[in-house]
C-alpha cells in the first residue's frame, strides 16, 4: 500500500537529474537558484519528501539525540524532557529516549550499544552516569556527550549542574539564619555528584556559622525511603528542628511523614527545605522552601552544547555550573524561643 | 577518528562471504550454524557491529515508534511514557518524542512530516488527536497508529483507554450513596473523548440515583485552570457539597484552593474525587479518592496493538475499554446532616 514518491519522478518532473534533487534535499551541498525552486515546485505537487533515513545514510546526520534517563516520577525530570524535546525540535532534531537502571554503577552499559547503532548525533545524560570506557568509545565515534545534571571528572563529557555547592550552601546559611541548632540532612543517592555537592555544600554553610549535623539518613531520591529516613530521624524525642532533605520529591515524602504519621507542625515543629524548586513545591499543601534549578538555562546549555560539538567535533567540552537562587516560603521558619 | 569496523573486514577474518554476514546480522535471514558461529566469532574479536540505520535501509526497519505527546506536567503521562520506553526497548525498540501543542485542534500536524521522515514502525498518541487526512497518510505509510488515553472515530486507528463513562458513573454512585445533593463538575479541556466520556458517565451516575449536576467550570487539565474554576464555583455561599473534578492534577488545585484560599475543609466541608490514580493521589496530603487508570495493561495492550499490526499490518486496528477501580480514600466523606 506504501506509495512512495522517488527523487527520479521529481527529477523527471522537474528535467533535472536524480543527483540535482538529492543536492537541493542535502544540507550544505549547493544547487542554483533555479534548480531548487524547479526540484521545490516538482517535489511539491508529487507530495515528495526525501527520507530521513536516506539522508542520514548519506549525510551521517540521523537529526536524533539520545536521551539516557533513569526514572520520570521526581518531577524535575519530565519538566527537563519536555523542555529539551522542545528546545531540540525547534532545530529540527528530535529526542530518542532510552531507560537506564538509577542505581547500576554505570546506568547507561546496557543501552549503549543501541545508542550507537542507531547513530544518534549526541547524547545526553539525565541522572545518570557513564564509565570512562564508553566515554572513550563516545569520542572515538564522534559523538559528544552531555551530562544533565550531573559532574563526573572526564574532560571530554560536557555538564551543565546548578550550583549544589553552592545551593546547599544558601540553605544552610538559611538555617542559621532563622536560628536552628539541631540540624537534620536527609542524602540522595549517595553514589550521585549531586547529592555529594548539596551536602558538603550545607555542611560548610552550617560551619560557616559555628553549627554542624546532628542527624543524617539516607532517602536515595525515591519518595518511600525518604519517608523511611523521616520516620528515624524523628520518631524520637530527639529530633531535628530544622532538615534540609536533597530534593523536593523526598521534601513531600518527609513533610507528609511528619504532618501525617507524627502528627507534627511544618513550620512550627520543624523547619523543611528541598532542592530543585519543582512546580509542587510552589503548591500551597507544601509550599515549600526550596533551591531553584534554573532548569530553562540548564536546557538552553545543554542544546548549545550538543550543537556546538556536532557542527565542530574539535570544541573540547562545555562545562558550566549556574547559579540558581533560594527559594523562601512557608516550610521554613524562625526556631521558637 | 571513527574507526569504523566493515562487514567486509568481518567476512575475511571469519573466512565467508560479505552477504554470509549481513546474513547473520538480519532478523529472519537464514544462514547456517557453522557460518552464523564463524561470523559472530570475528565479529566480536573485531569489535564489529551491524549498524540499525543501515540495516533499516535494506529492511525498512527502524526499531523506532514515535511517541507524541503534548505536555509531561500531568503526571500520568511521564509514568506512562516510562513504562512504555521500558516496554518497547525489552523488545528491541525505542520511544521517538516529539512535541505537539495539547489544545490545537490537530496537535500532530506540525511534526507529521518529520515523524514520517524518521520511517518510525509505529506511532503513539498520548492526549493527542489525529485529523482524518493525517491518519488515512499513516494508512497509506503501512503505519500503524495507537490512541493513548483518547479515542476517535476512525477505524483505522487503534485505541486503549479506561473505561471513563464507567469511571465517571462509578464517581456519580459514590457520591450519591455519601448523601451528596449539591454537585459540581469540573471538566478537562472539552475536546478530549476522555472529559466528554467522563462528564457523560457522571451525570448518568448521577440520573441513575435521581441527583442532576447543579455547577459545572472548565479547568483545561490546568493546574492554573482548576483553581480559577474552584474558587469560581465555592467562593460564594452556594457552593456545592461535592464535586468530581475531571483528572487528578486539577484536583489537586481544586483542594489546595479550597483548604489554602477559602480555608474549607476536604472532606468535611467538600468532598473531592479526582480521575487517573496518580501516585501523588496517594500521598497523605491529598489523599484523594480517585479512579484508578489500569496504566500497566494500557502500557501492555499499547505495545501489543503495535507489534501486532507491525508483524502483520492486514490485521484491524484495537480497540480496548480496559476496566478501572474506584480507589476510597479520606478526600470523600457522607454528608453531614
């Protein structure tokens, strides 16, 4: 039933040869002026389109950048694929997703080789990281790699990250602030840059103003353990006054833990701030305070930097950490007395 | 720098023929044990890998289904697009996003060309529509198409969804059986098939018990939407003792508006009941009585329909109404009195 339109009947058409419509439908190769507008008209009236899959064949640009991610329920990572889908799209490239494992060392083993085989022009990491050896076959084809939300120490990846350091820094200063002694932390995935950056970050904003953990539990980013490392931090008599969780989805998991299962007062109680600044947080159930990731300039790099490297293999990689700014709402609060 | 392995290179060193080893490396071609051993041996010791474009060329198999979807905030749709990426890459294929805006009257139109273009198996719409003339080219294509969450009139197109009049009778029952008199409706963007079914089947569960709905606003699927419509229909005195609000994530805003702006309880004042059975339904601060979409048989009759028309594409299209549950939870409660 296919019934395709092949160049030859557009040359035809247009009394011009099968290899003048192939260079009109090929970027950067030249055809004149009225070539191209007798091929256009031609191709036009045929319904004809030159396959992309052709045109990668010949070009070797397939026009698809692999998107490597772990889990969508953290609400920061869909915003990030819709965005980067749309961003991407608007320059005629389009996302091929693949799925890894969050918490396997190296998330990306069991998917690279259909990464390659499918060509894609880049590839792009959410959450998830990649060994030194698949990087090194990445460079060896050409193919440059963007890490979204995540640091490792190769130079030839390139990373867009908020300022964690800096993030956590800003909470803990905030906690001081408001006069917390007992300070809570609630980790991510610890294997993760993220997670390590946030907290030595809010370490040294705590020691900044003399004050330092008295609690830490582990969340792993998922919201049934961070309710898990809620419930052990707080059940007792002694617990914090104040916690800053690694992201906002563990945030909902530990303020719901606390309201609802401890029959405790957010802010009144305990003071509770996140990371990331998803759009629930701004919701009034947990208006919570939080550190915006700037995630429409974080997309915008991540583009720019995937382009550059794709029109000029040679660019070395693109490396930036912005700045993003806290967040002040209703979770956070003075300390009584 | 790509140091390409040819299957030339791999013929020689394994002693056989070019065509022996593109043989081995096509699904469906025959080739001995003997010969397929020797290939696959020099192969690896080569590093050598088919590439999927090349093979698609010569077998117009992209292993690529194009996935449409309009927007990832709701979050039904990033845990469906998850479980669908999952799903279709254990069977060797991969999800192609592509963007379409959720309120125009044919979402798909803008990208149909490149979704073409990338010679994708299969095409899958999630909360968008697709016009006749778009569909009968997919026909044309030999593409088979699935409706995600959405249903047309076209014959040619494959649909799964929940059963939402039954969804939506079952919403009108509960509240008629909680003594609820005073019932409002809040409606989804009124093109979809989901919120005219949804609408239909509540106002029939309604009937059935002799209720009739006595306030109905427009939310869109917005969050923003949801709450404008919220504090239209309860800032007054008149306002109902009930209502359904047409998805989960509006009615989220509708009690965050409710509790946080109008300072009303849920349930004691308002009873609330959402649609979809999101995970954050669950979550203690909402904990909202919803009806729960069966997202894993979706997931798996989706990927069915498609395999199964891409193996045999005479085969007709399907057409599945999969059966919900009402999940009660503490946002509905009897009415007082």
């Amino acid at each position: 039933m296919p019934r395709k339109i092949t160049s030859l009947q557009v040359a035809e058409r247009a009394g011009v040869s099968q290899s003048a419509v192939s260079r009109v439908f090929t970027n950067g190769a030249s055809a004149s002026p009225a070539t191209a507008a007798k091929v256009k008209k031609a191709a036009a009236e045929l319904g004809y389109r030159p396959n992309a899959m052709a045109r990668a064949m010949i070009t070797g640009k397939s026009r698809m950048i692999g998107l490597v991610v772990a889990y969508l329920e953290n609400q920061f990572y869909p915003e990030a694929v819709e965005r980067l889908s749309n961003a991407l799209q608007e320059r005629g490239y389009h996302v091929l997703m693949f799925m890894a494992s969050p918490t396997a060392g190296d998330g990306v083993q069991d998917v690279m080789e259909e990464i390659l085989d499918h060509q894609v022009e880049g590839i792009v990491l959410a959450s998830v990281s990649m060994s030194s050896s698949l990087s090194t076959r990445c460079a060896e084809h050409g193919i440059p790699v963007v890490l979204f939300n995540r640091e490792q120490d190769d130079a030839r990846m390139s990373s867009i990250t908020t300022d964690n350091y800096g993030g956590g820094f800003a909470i803990g200063t905030h906690f001081a602030e408001l006069g917390h002694k007992r300070i809570g932390y609630i980790a991510g995935f610890e294997e993760a840059s993220t997670q390590r950056d946030r907290e030595r970050g809010f370490r040294d904003g705590l020691a900044a103003s003399g004050l330092e953990l008295s609690a830490r539990e582990a969340g792993n980013f998922l919201y049934a353990d961070a309710r898990a490392a809620a419930l052990e931090m707080c059940a007792g008599t002694d617990r914090p006054d104040a916690i800053f969780v690694c992201n906002d989805h563990m945030a909902f998991a530990v303020m719901d833990a606390l309201r609802f299962k401890l029959g405790l007062r957010v802010p009144e109680d305990i003071s509770v701030a996140g990371f990331d600044d998803v759009p629930i947080a701004a919701w009034p159930a947990y208006d919570l305070t939080s550190y915006r990731q700037p995630i429409n300039r974080m997309v915008a790099q991540t583009v720019e930097a995937l382009m550059q490297r794709i029109e000029d293999p040679t660019r070395p990689a693109h490396r930036a950490k912005l700045e993003g700014a806290l967040i002040q709402r209703g979770s956070t609060a003075p300390a009584k007395g």
